[in-house]
C-alpha cells in the first residue's frame, strides 16, 4: 500500500509550505487552488495565506518542472531539477506552431520580461507589440524558462503571471553541473515521498528516460520506508501528488471507478482517500462541499474532514 506517511497526509506538525515542498520534491501546480488543496491535505494549521507569503518570499517557485508541467518547487531545490526537467525541443516546435518567427526568440522575451516585475500574458501581448500572441507568449516564456530566465510570479487577480528570474529569485537559474549528484538528489527525494515505488515510477513521475531513472535510483541507495501510522481519511485535490507520483493508479484506485476519477478531455476529479484508497469524488459549488462515494461510506467518516475543507475555503484570499 502507498505510504500516506511518505506523502505526509497523516499532516505532521509545525511544516511550513516551504518545507512541504522540500519534503516532497516537488507539488504539481497546474492549478493554484488545487496545489493550495494539497498544502491543507499536509498541515492542519497552514491557511491559503500561509503558502502565498511562501510564494512571495520566493521560498516556493512555480514554474516548469517534472514531465514539463507547472510544479511548486523549493527555490534551493531549483539547480538540480532545472538540470534534470528543462528541455526545449516541444517548445521551439511550439513557437513555429504558433507562428513566433523572431530571429531571437530568446532574447526578445529575456528583453521584454527584464526589469517590469510579474506581468500577465495581456501585459506581455502589449509589450510584444504583435510579435507573439496567445499560447505563443507561454511558450516563449516556457523559453526562457528552459534557459533559467523566467518562472511564474503569483496571480494577479486569477491570472498568472510571468517574471524574469533575475528580477524574482536575484539572479537566472543555474542548473546543477554535476549530473550524477542531481540524479541522486532526484531518487533520494523522489523514494523518500513515494513509498513504495520504483524505478519505473520515478521515470513516469520525472519525465526521464528509463535508463538515466534505473542510474539515479541505483545512486540514491536504499531509503527505509516511513512509520505506520493509523487510519487517515483524506479530501484530495485534483492532480495531488498521490494520484501523480505513481506510474499506475491501479493500487489505490479501483479500475471500476477509474472513469468517474479521470472522465476524460483532460478533466481529472478531487477525490476521497480512506486508508490509502480512492473512495469517491466530491467538488464545491461556492461553500458547499458534496461527495459521492463509489459505495457507502460509515457514517460520520468524512466530518471533520468536511468541515476542515469549508474553514479552509472560508479563509481562502
């Protein structure tokens, strides 16, 4: 069975948001107020607030990071997983898709990020004046990402925002020179958060080819699995990484109920965790909270987790 204590779900006392995302590598971040869902999963105490002062105080980063998709990272963590998850080959097929023919494509997003503080992809248009337009200015900043120059300022009114590196964290991101010791550091906090796991795991969860996951697993050593605790229900957030970490879903989720999880067109629904196993879904329409378990559920189950997720959604920014 898939650790909970690995994944910190029996919420541990006194963690910070940023000390979450240490301890987990890395929190997938697609959707902020999902990721915001999946810190309240962690702590009892942590509020909304909480994670934002983190998120400006460049503690915790948003950007690019494993398999290409929006991560929460630690910004001491940054080096070697930008060593290990930035690519540009999609990107730049991505720029001529979306029809940015500049000569420098680089330079012209550092230039236009550079000096101005988080701007939104509005903000960008204007400043691009005609050069790139829609999901062409993500991918020109997913650009400059790759190369260590930009990441993901906090929302602005519901809507991300874009910054250059220099002027967020101090200075452009470096990766890690030494790829052996970031393949390492990858395992080790990879198998420290998903227990247990394998090497085929780590290379559906980091993006990685096959052989260089097997490299860094056999680097990192053996990693003692976590203490057992009791019993722990739980209302996860869609893309939480307890559903993400694992090349398969199949331990923790009944192939049965697959579809009521995952509907399709991208779609991916919160869900249930009793002990470990998806029981049901549930979402929020304003304050409410509904959940439809798979099957019945004991009574007076899901209480206290209810009412921890409407006390977290009353204190929401």
């Amino acid at each position: 069975m898939r650790s909970i204590e690995a994944q910190l779900l029996h919420r541990p006392s006194g963690l910070t948001a940023g000390e979450i995302v240490h301890r987990l590598g890395a929190m997938q971040a697609q959707d902020v107020p999902a990721a915001l869902l999946a810190f309240r999963a962690r702590s009892a105490t942590l509020t909304p607030a909480d994670v934002e002062a983190a998120w400006h105080a460049r503690e915790i980063v948003r950007t690019w990071g494993p398999r290409g998709t929006l991560h929460f990272t630690h910004a001491g963590d940054l080096p070697w997983i930008h060593a290990l998850t930035r690519r540009d080959t999609n990107i730049l097929r991505r720029l001529r898709e979306e029809g940015v023919t500049a000569g420098d494509p680089l330079g012209l997003i550092a230039r236009t990020l550079e000096g101005q503080g988080p701007l939104t992809k509005a903000d960008l248009e204007d400043r691009l004046a005609g050069r790139a337009h829609g999901q062409g200015i993500v991918a020109l900043v997913a650009l400059a990402a790759y190369h260590g120059l930009a990441v993901l300022g906090p929302l602005r009114a519901g809507k991300p925002t874009y910054v250059h590196a220099a002027d967020w964290l101090g200075a452009p991101i470096v990766p890690e020179p030494d790829r052996e010791r970031a393949l390492k550091e990858l395992a080790v906090r990879y198998r420290r958060a998903h227990h247990p796991a394998t090497p085929e795991d780590l290379a559906a969860w980091s993006g990685l080819p096959l052989g260089q996951a097997r490299t860094a697993w056999r680097l990192s050593g053996d990693e003692p699995p976590p203490a057992r605790e009791g019993p722990v229900t739980r209302l996860l957030p869609a893309f939480d990484e307890f559903l993400m970490g694992w090349r398969s879903r199949d331990p923790i989720l009944d192939p049965e109920y697959a579809k009521q999880v995952f509907p399709g067109g991208g779609m991916l629904r919160p869900v249930v965790l009793v002990d470990g196993v998806i029981r049901g879904v549930w979402g929020r329409t304003g304050a409410r909270v509904s959940v439809r378990p798979f099957e019945q559920l004991p009574d007076g189950l899901l209480d206290d987790e209810l009412g921890d997720v409407r006390r977290f959604f009353a204190r929401e920014p």
